[in-house]
C-alpha cells in the first residue's frame, strides 16, 4: 500500500510539472499544420494530373 501512496504522490508531482499549451499555441498550431497538408495535398494532385496527362498522350 505504501508503494501506491508514492506512486501516486511522485505522479501527482509530475503532472505538475507539465507545461499545458495555451488556446493560442494549439490554434496556432492546427492553422500551421492545416496549411502544410493543403499544399502537400494541391502539390500531390498537380503531380497526379500533369503524370496522368503524359501517360495518356503517351499511350
């Protein structure tokens, strides 16, 4: 019982610790992180119609 009440406490102290981040930083994030898949995925389907387009010259 008495390495459960530790656990607990030095849990307790660790959760403490954690650094939360704040509205800002999680909007911030999530516009940051939108906006690399956008362009990843425009730059992916430009890729996929210009190679589309070739092969169906090309056959």
């Amino acid at each position: 019982m008495e390495k459960l009440k530790n656990y607990l406490k030095l849990s307790s102290a660790e959760i403490g610790k954690v650094i939360f981040p704040t509205k800002e930083q999680v909007r911030n994030a999530f516009i940051t992180v939108f906006a690399v898949v956008a362009v990843i995925s425009l730059f992916l389907a430009l890729v996929d119609v210009v190679m589309s387009y070739s092969l169906s010259k090309l056959i």
